[in-house]
C-alpha cells in the first residue's frame, strides 16, 4: 500500500507541475501577443515610403521617427522643359504607388 500512497502523490504532483506550466505558457503567449502589437508600425495616413530613418534593430522611444512618408494625395510636381526638349521626356523615375501614371495621366489629360 505505501508503494501505491506514494506513486498517486507523485503523480499529483507531476500534475500540480504541469498544471503550473501550462499557466506560465499562458502568461509567455500573451505577454509576446503585447510585444507583436506594441511593435506595429501605424501611419497616421495613407502614403508612400520616401526613405527610412531609423534602421532594423534601432530602438525608438515613444514618438521616435522610424519612415518617411509622402502623402500622395498632397503631392505636386512642376516640370520646367527647354523649348529644345519640347514634347520629350527621357525618364520618370519613382517608387510603385507614388503617383507615376497619375502624373503622366495629368501631363497627357487622359
């Protein structure tokens, strides 16, 4: 009998420990679940990168400046042409999303 008394105490404790252990998974989950969401970089608009200002692994303080942003919607552009180059353009060069084929759509009024 003790032999028996002293495996179902063993036992209740294997499972006070892993009752124990699964609670501090719990708590590792949601304590990386508050890390992933505190990491979220969110934009007060909508707009394209234009250059990044902090670099991967920087640690940035409330407030920190980590992208630069260009609002698309806010954006103008004044092409001054030579009479020599009048109806010619060599080159648009920029970033996917920021306004390319809105622009030429502009110049060419379709």
């Amino acid at each position: 009998m003790a032999v028996a008394d002293a495996a179902i105490t063993t036992a209740k404790s294997q499972v006070i420990q892993a009752e124990a252990s699964v609670e501090a998974s719990k708590a590792r989950i949601e304590r990386l679940r508050a890390n992933i969401n505190d990491s979220a970089l969110k934009s007060p608009r909508d707009g394209c990168v234009q250059y990044r200002i902090a670099q991967p692994g920087e640690v940035l303080y409330a407030g920190g400046k980590a992208l630069n942003l260009v609002d698309i919607a806010d954006v103008y552009t004044t092409f001054f042409l030579s009479t020599a180059r009048e109806g010619k353009i060599f080159g648009f060069l920029g970033s996917s999303g920021c306004g390319k084929t809105t622009t030429m759509k502009m110049l060419t009024g379709q």
